[in-house]
C-alpha cells in the first residue's frame, strides 16, 4: 500500500512539473489507434488540450459529438489492464486514466463507476478484494489529476463478469482489469 501511494505522489509530482506545450516524446505516448500523416487529407483544425483529448473542431458549432463515443478519442478507451496479483497501474495505460481524470474535473455533473476485475486464479473473497484494490486505484489516481471523489464509485466484481472465457494466459489477461463506466451509459 505504501508502494501504491509512494508511486502515485510522485506520478502527481512528475505530472505537475511537466509543460503544456506538446512534445514529439508526449504525441508518441498517446494510447490512441489513430495515425495522422501529412499526406492525410485535410481535417477541421482542432484545438488540442493539456492531457491530448482534442476538443471539438474549430469553427463549427457548439453542438459536437460526444468524445466519450468518438473512437479517435482517447476517452473511448474504458479499460485498463493489470499485470497477475497487481493493482499497480501499467505506464501503458496511465494517459486514459489521465484524460477520463481530466474530463470529470471539467464535468462534474459527470459520475463513473470503476469495476474492478480479475481472472479466475484465487479464492472469490481474494478475488473480490483484488477487484476492489484494482479499482480503488485507477480511482485515486484519477482524484489525483482533478477529479472529484464524489464522482467515482470504486465497485469489485472479482472474477464474476470475465470478458474472455477460458483458462489461457491470453484469457487470463482480458480479465484482469478496471473497467470505467460512465452513469447512463
């Protein structure tokens, strides 16, 4: 526990000293499936903010898409993987905590729950408490980058709700996860 903690006061301090202004090393560590080229065709001018979530584009109306459904936006991404026996966020994963973080610091009408999932190794009760101890900690990152703790409801399912079926590594691994669902949805 001291660990986790350890490791996410200094994320939060290694997060406050970085610039805003984007660099080639902070546009390849985007975790979005989308490779813009100059030979692309043109697209909207878009204004890009501080954790990579691009807003609307500009010049059109304030009516846009919902960038939690936009597939070329990082907020589309829900789930975050987990290594065996670990609630330890992967490097991989940290800017789609940081962009959710930072789209409920900008909505705070907006509410979450974060599922905690595992594989189906262990007992159901250490199961339960790894699912719990998975999503208390994309929650308290997230509360670390701005948003509120009102907004998120940290909940376990443990081994109950598996996205792969089967006893491989390769099914193991979909399932050791958090997964954040946002209220409505």
């Amino acid at each position: 526990m001291k660990k986790l903690i350890a490791g996410l006061l200094l994320l939060a301090g290694v997060l406050a000293g970085c610039s805003s202004t984007p660099t080639k090393e902070q546009d390849g560590a985007a975790v979005e499936d989308r490779s813009p080229s100059a030979e692309a065709p043109a697209k909207p001018a878009t204004k890009p903010s501080d954790s990579g979530v691009t807003s609307k584009p500009l010049g059109t109306s304030s009516v846009s898409a919902n960038p939690l459904k936009d597939p070329n936006n990082i907020l589309s991404k829900r789930s975050i993987y987990f290594d065996y026996d670990s609630n330890i966020i992967k490097d991989e994963y940290k800017p789609v905590v940081t962009a959710h973080a930072k789209y409920l610091s900008q909505n705070r009408a907006a509410k979450v729950a974060v599922q905690g999932n595992t594989d189906e190794r262990g007992s159901r009760e250490y199961n339960l408490a790894l699912g719990q101890r998975r999503a208390d900690a994309v929650k308290q990152m997230m509360q670390l980058l701005g948003a509120g703790a009102a907004q998120i409801e940290p909940v376990s399912f443990g081994e109950e709700k598996p996205r792969a079926q089967g006893s491989s590594e390769t099914a193991f691994s979909e399932n050791r996860r958090a997964d954040i669902v946002y209220q409505g949805e």
